[in-house]
C-alpha cells in the first residue's frame, strides 16, 4: 500500500490555495520573488479603493434608476465600510510600530 499524500488529499499539489479564492488582490512580486512591502500595501489599498468606487457606483444606480437591489447596495456599502476600518487599523498599527523603532534606543 502507497502513503497517503496529504497535500494531494486536499488538492494543494499546485502550490498553496490562491489568495483570489478570499476575494483579496494577488500580491505581485518583485524581482526578488516575493512581494515587496510596498506593492503589498498598494495593492491592499488599490483593493479598498476599488470597493468603495464599487459601492459608490451602486447608490448612484440606486439612487437614480432604482434597478439594482438595495440588499446589493447595503452589502457593496458593508464590504467598504469593513474594508476601510482594516485599511485604518493597518495603518494604525504601522505607525505604532514605526515610533517604537524610532524610540528604541542603539
């Protein structure tokens, strides 16, 4: 009898799952082969953006057509309103780690 694989169990024989599948933005890489901290944050924020471009476009829709649902619109309204909180507490905690390392003494 062979051993049972379990990465071939759970069908990760490609790799790890993909980002894409939790609706977050593929990292791009860098030259290095991982991602650079700053196209990290980029595209973090480029997500944000695009949500909250998203749920302003759906009220506009709303507001003057009245073709879209409104449980759509309170929903794209939700995402953007939680994915602003994350981007704010992000940069919260950045900044609190960045004056640590300024306050840290050589």
């Amino acid at each position: 009898m062979s051993a049972l694989d379990p990465v071939a169990a759970l069908g990760l024989s490609d790799g790890p799952p993909q980002i894409m599948r939790l609706g977050l933005p593929a990292l791009p890489a860098s030259t290095t082969g991982g991602a650079s901290f700053q196209s990290v944050l980029s595209a973090g924020l480029d997500a944000v953006n695009d949500k909250v471009a998203h749920a302003d476009e759906l009220v506009r829709q709303f507001a003057l057509d009245d073709s879209v649902p409104v449980h759509q619109v309170t929903i794209a309204l939700e995402e953007a309103r939680l994915s602003i909180e994350l981007a704010t507490q992000v940069r919260t905690r950045l900044v609190e780690t960045y004056r640590e390392l300024m306050n840290m003494q050589l």
